[in-house]
C-alpha cells in the first residue's frame, strides 16, 4: 500500500465536543492508519499552548506532527518549533487597533508558542492579558485572533483586512471569530509541509476540516468536509463524512483507493 498523509482540523473534526472529544473508533482508525505506515498531521486554528492543554486532556497523541494558528506554527510533540512563520515588521499595531475600533470581542496576538490577550476593552480571557500598549509594541506576530458578536460582522471584516492588509496577512473565517496568520500561510501549504516532510507524493495527501478556515486544505488536495461544514467547505470538498474512521477505512481499502 502506498504511504498517504491524512492532515485533519482538530475542533469539530477529530474532537468533536458534542460526543465528548475524540471517539473511540476514530482514535482506532488513526492508530492503524498509522501503523500501516501513514502518516497523521493535525492542523490547527488553535495556538500552542491550548493545543497541547487539549490533546493531554483527551489523551490523543497518536501524531506525526502538529500545525498551529493555522499552518503558521508547525511543532513537534516535544513542543520544539520547525518553523514559525510571521509577519512583515511594523504592522501589529496597525492590526490589533483595527479590532479595537472595529468592536472585536476581544483580540488575541501570537508570538510563536507564547499567545497574548491584549486589553482592547472586551471579553477577558482565561490567558495572560496585557495592556493594550503592549500588544501593539510586538515588531512581528505569529497570528492574530478575534472574535465578533455574529458570523456577519467576522466576514465584513475579514473581508475589510484582506483589502487593507492583504500583502500582510491572511484573514480567515472560523465562525464569528477570525483567524489571521502572515500572507501566504494557511492550511494547505501546513498540508503541503508536511508531505514533504515526510516524503508522501502530493497525490496521496488528504484533509479533513469542518469550517471554512479549513477551505485552502480541503479544496487543494483530497478534501473531505465534515457534515456539520458550511455549504462552501461541502462543496469544495471530494466527499462528505461523518467520522474520521471513514476516511481511514476507505484509504486502507485498495479496492477503494488505488
């Protein structure tokens, strides 16, 4: 059987919260992918440090790699950085006061592995706050995260940043929050890393995701949306799926995949 890269989103996708975390059939399924000789990669929109916090929790570690803030920060499970990806200097400032004048609920500045609540005057978080001074002090940010009260007023300004900052960041829609890694960086290319990281031929790479800062992965490769994805992730994507054991049954059967 040829070796095949399944890169999956973790929130809503291989821990689905609604059946208490990762099901036991799906953490079955990626141990014998993996024992076969696959490879395994979560790709994220959450930062570092709540990675690692939620994979301890539900005791999940059967990975061969994990990318964070979207595919802007690829880690080992040891917690070393392979790469950090950040934006040009002299932007931060111009960023998180956008969403302090724009009404952000709050707003979120990482730097690598260490992530920041700046004080816009919102929603306090259960991270270390700084003041607002602070925040926008940093040269260059790893990502950026902010939430919005509705999913309208994500995309008026997700769409309002790629206009303003497009050749610096690279806004991306996650329900009512938005997700702002550098310019280029997005899940597909953290898909692509890892490939060749791992010497798997573009060809044999799949992803799995169910919102639509999951549409760059899922529409370049072998794309398989979750059900609970929006219309545009379904209709981008190969298949539409239910469980991870799914997509694992179905790449281990070679009558299915060739």
């Amino acid at each position: 059987m040829p070796g095949y890269l399944l890169a999956s989103d973790f929130d809503g996708t291989l821990c689905r919260w609604v059946n208490g975390g990762v099901i036991e059939e799906d953490r079955d399924a990626v141990r014998r992918f993996r024992e076969a000789g696959n490879r395994f990669v979560l790709v994220t929109g959450r930062d570092f440090e709540s990675t690692m916090s939620v994979l301890g929790e539900q005791d999940f570690w059967e990975l061969d790699g994990c990318f964070c803030l979207s595919g802007a920060l690829c880690v080992d499970l040891s917690g070393n950085v392979i790469y950090d990806r950040r934006t040009p200097e002299g932007y931060v400032g111009d960023i998180i006061r956008y969403f302090k004048e724009t009404g952000a609920l709050y707003v979120v500045v990482n730097i690598g592995k260490e992530s920041y609540n700046v004080e816009i005057g919102g929603m306090q978080l259960a991270m270390r706050t700084i003041p607002f001074e602070e925040g926008c002090a940093f040269p260059s940010a790893t990502s950026f995260n902010a939430k919005y009260e509705t999913d309208a007023e994500s995309v008026h300004h997700a769409e309002e940043l790629s206009r303003l900052y497009g050749d610096i960041i690279n806004p991306l829609l996650n329900g009512n929050n938005v997700d702002v890694p550098p310019a280029g960086v997005d899940k597909a290319g953290a898909a692509a890393y890892a490939a060749r990281m791992f010497h798997v031929p573009e060809q044999n790479i799949y992803t799995v995701g169910d919102n639509l800062n999951d549409l760059s992965m899922v529409g370049a490769f072998h794309g398989r949306s979750m059900q609970s994805g929006p219309p545009k992730l379904q209709n981008a994507a190969e298949k539409v799926v239910s469980t991870i054991y799914e997509i694992v049954d179905e790449l281990m059967n070679p009558h299915i995949v060739e």
